[in-house]
C-alpha cells in the first residue's frame, strides 16, 4: 500500500514537471519549429533597400505566436527592431484563428480538431479565446495594440486613411518609424453573426480574408470540402464589408467564389498572399484570367515567399512570379504578401529584403518600379481605400 502511494505521489510530481516544461517551452518551440527559413547565410547588402521610401508586406501570421515583437529575436521572421534594421515600414498582420489537424493544400474538413485550440492552451491565452474564434481574433487585434503602447513611439497601428498619411510624413523625419495593420484569414471568425463584423471593424481589422483553409458559412476555400462560391449570406458580408471600407482579400477563396465576388462586387480587392498558376500550379494559385479580372477592378495581389506559392525557394522565385503579373496588368498592382510567421520555411526572415531587391533587379525591373513592388502600391492602395 505504502507502495503504491509513492509510485502515485512520484508519477503526480513528473506529471506536473512536465506540464510546467510544455507551457514554458512549448510556446516558443513552435514558433521556432513552425516559422523557418531557407536561406540561412549572410544577406548581402544591397544598395538600393535604404533608399525606398516605402517598404511594406500585405500578409504576417505574427500574432499567433507567444512571441514579444518589441524584442529582436533570433527566430521567427517578423519583429519591430528588425524591421527597423531592413528600412521597412509597413506590415499587415493577420490573424489565425482555426486550423484544421491534418492541414492540406487540397481538401480540409472545417469539422476536424483545430489546431488553434490546443496552441491557446499552452500559451495560456484568456479562457474566453480557448473556444471562441471571434475571441482569438479579437485578443490577437489587442496584442498588436499593446506593442504599439510600448514601443516608445516606434510602432503604431493604422486603422484609416489620415492616419496613414501622417505616418508617411513622421517616417520622412525618422526612419526608425514602423507601422501595422490588422487583417483576417477566414471569415469563419464571425462566428456565423454579420454583427460581429461590427466590433471587429471597431478593433481596427481593414481587411478580410473570406475563407481559410476550409468552407464557411459565407464561402467556399480552395481547399475546403465542396469548394462552393459565395453563399447568401457570403453576399451580405461583402456588402457590408464594402459600406464599412473592409476591403475584401481573395487569397485562400475557391475559384468559384473569387469569380463570384468579381462579379458582384465593384470595388477593389486584395489577393494578399498568393503565387501565379503560369509558373506555379496549384489550387491556391492565381489564373490569367484571374490576375486581369483583379486588375480591371483597381485590385492589389500579394507574391508569397514560401515554396507552395511560388515554386521556388529563393528570391528570384518570388521575383519571377511578379514579373508574371506585371507583364499581364503593369507595375503598379503588385507587392510582396510574405506569409511570414505563418506557419512557412519562408525564403528569408524580413532581414533578408535586400535579396528580393537583388531579385527583382535581376528580373530587369527599373529603380522606381521596385519602389512599387517594394511597398509603394501596397501604401498607395490603402491611401486610396481606407476608411477616412
Ligand atoms: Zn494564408
């Protein structure tokens, strides 16, 4: 008897030691699993990146990490004091919020375990964000807020369009200036409730992603199930979005669903984190007729950095990708959509921007359309369509 206590008393304390391990280790071993690069070398400088006035991203899964974005880590691919030291400017952080278990390019079932739910345990986030998803997205919203408190000026979020303009002016005095925006991977966050868009537009979120990796109730992914267009009440989201100034992103969105939306919707959209079926074929990619459909309607497509995107591990990947869609809609509709921190081996961490400069010069763009492709489109399209 006196045995059996003991074997219970010592399996209780490792029970606890390894809990105690996960919750202080497992966090940070993720990110730094999850979020890799290929090139691992020294960057070469190069002398054109300090000159662009305007270096900015449309696509960073930051957020969802226990990662502090104020310190310079050695790991992961985003944080302020590296963006600092890349002379970038802008990046749109987005928000996870559900991943189904056996993630896929294909076909996901919204219906699986998610894989969100157990990282929100272990990073101990709010008991409210364990099982809502509308909660996640609204703590991970509060989360890029409180870095901009504590960045000593540093970093700021831009939710409207006069803000924006005076970043521009602040960062022509001091380039250690940065800035966020808030965006969404899958509509799935409203948790079914047109309202909720409401409270989220309220925190700031200035783009929506329709679908994530799976169907919703408002339309279909490219790799979900049924792969549907939009739904009824997927009509209603984006007149709703339209009146509240969300611009709606296309990347993740079925091929019915993206036709579905050009067709009904007159404004401008976001592909922000995409590759070019030409180079690279794959369900998630963008057609011909896609990419000069989005740039008839004044919209913006984001060029990964992650292998599946572009088929390429390197730069001169990425910058073939762009050339793809230049030469079909012109320089001026086309930026980087990076999906750094989103779960990628990514080609390079935001240090490593003076290779795509490197790339795109190799590809024989000229010094004011790198400026464009660098960031300058990415500034001027949401000059052009923020709220006011
Ligand atoms: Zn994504």
């Amino acid at each position: 008897m006196k045995k059996i206590k003991l074997i219970i008393k010592y399996s209780l304390f490792l029970l606890i030691i390894v809990a105690t391990a996960a919750f202080i280790f497992g966090p940070k071993y993720f990110d730094k699993t999850k979020n890799t690069t290929t090139f691992t070398g020294n960057v070469a400088p190069n002398s054109l990146l300090d000159s662009i006035p305007f270096i900015a991203d449309l696509h960073c899964d930051a957020l969802l990490w226990d990662r502090n974005l104020l310190d310079h880590n050695n790991y992961g691919h985003v944080d302020i004091p590296r963006m600092q030291e890349t002379n970038m400017a802008f990046q749109v952080f987005t928000i996870v919020s559900k991943v189904p278990e056996g993630i896929n390019i294909i076909k996901n079932d919204a219906n699986s375990a998610d894989q969100i739910t157990q990282l929100n345990l272990l990073q101990l986030n709010p008991i409210k964000t364990w099982f809502s998803v509308k909660n996640r997205a609204l703590n991970q919203c509060d989360k890029l807020y409180e870095f901009a408190k504590k960045s000593n000026g540093d970093f700021r979020v831009i939710t409207n369009k006069r803000e924006l303009q005076q970043f521009i002016i602040d960062r022509k005095q001091n380039k250690k200036l940065t800035a966020g925006m808030l965006g969404i991977e899958g509509a799935h966050c409203l948790e079914n409730d047109l309202n909720n868009l409401d409270e989220l537009s309220k925190k700031g979120v200035r783009y929506i992603g329709l679908a994530h990796f799976f169907d919703n109730e408002w339309a279909g992914s490219a790799h979900g199930m049924v792969k549907g267009g939009l739904t009824e009440k997927g009509k209603l989201l984006i007149k709703k979005m339209s009146d509240l100034k969300i611009t709606i992103d296309l990347a993740h969105s079925s091929v019915q669903t993206i036709s579905d939306v050009l067709k009904i919707h007159k404004g401008p959209v976001l592909v922000s984190h995409t590759g070019i079926k030409g180079i690279c074929n794959n369900q998630r990619n963008l057609s011909e007729e896609q990419i000069i459909e989005i740039g008839k309607h004044n919209g913006l497509i984001g060029i990964g950095l992650w292998e599946t995107a572009v088929c390429g591990n390197d730069a001169a990947a990425t910058a073939k990708n762009i050339k793809y869609v230049t030469n079909l809609i012109g320089t001026d509709k086309v930026g980087l959509g990076s999906d750094w921190d989103g779960s990628v081996k990514a080609h390079f961490a935001v240090t490593g921007l003076p290779l795509m400069v490197a790339a795109l010069q190799n590809e024989g763009f000229s010094k004011d359309e790198i400026y464009k492709i660098m960031g300058g489109n990415i500034r001027d399209f949401f000059l052009k369509n923020l709220p006011e």
